[in-house]
C-alpha cells in the first residue's frame, strides 16, 4: 500500500511522435516500392522506383539519426546518395516514370 507511489509514463515529446511517424512513413515506402517493383508494376529504371527509394531512405535516415542510431542512418544516407545518382541519370539518358 503505497499511496504515493509515483506513476512512470512513456509519454514521447510531440517532435519525437513525428519524427517515429515519419520513419514508419519511409518503411512504408520501402516496402510498397520493393513490392511494386517485385510484381512488375514498376521498372528499377524509373523515376518512380527512385523516388520513393530517395522519400523512404532519407525519412528513415532522419528518423535514426535522431535517435543517434548512426549505422543504420550512413548506410540510409548512402541509399539517398545511390537514388539521386540514379534519378541524375535518368534524366541525362531518359527513363520512364513507372
């Protein structure tokens, strides 16, 4: 019995609320993009591919960099790098929008 035992709270700030929101959103991303390119409803050589891959990997980028999770947030850093690489490209040569 005690009466005043305090009360722990996981209760997040509303920054960190967004910033776990838009991770999820680049999961999202992610994994639609993998499977729309995997059932054949979009080309690895499209501005679409690219784009959601450069959306996805930059918002989980942001997202672990917040929470100084550095290895996962590089390696989604290069992944930026590789889809602005790629949509450069396609725009020099020409792709396809799906």
């Amino acid at each position: 019995m005690h009466p005043h035992k305090s009360k722990r709270t996981n209760k997040k700030s509303a920054p960190s609320v967004l910033i776990e929101y838009i991770g999820w959103i680049g999961v999202s991303l992610l994994l639609l993009n993998y499977v729309l390119l995997s059932s054949g409803l979009i080309t690895g050589q499209s501005y679409f591919y690219h784009g959601m891959s450069l959306i996805g990997s930059l918002s989980l980028g942001f997202e672990a960099w917040h929470k100084r999770d550095r290895q996962p947030a590089v390696l989604n850093f290069i992944f930026v790098s590789i889809a602005i690489y790629a949509i450069a490209r396609l725009l020099i040569v020409g792709g396809v929008l799906y």
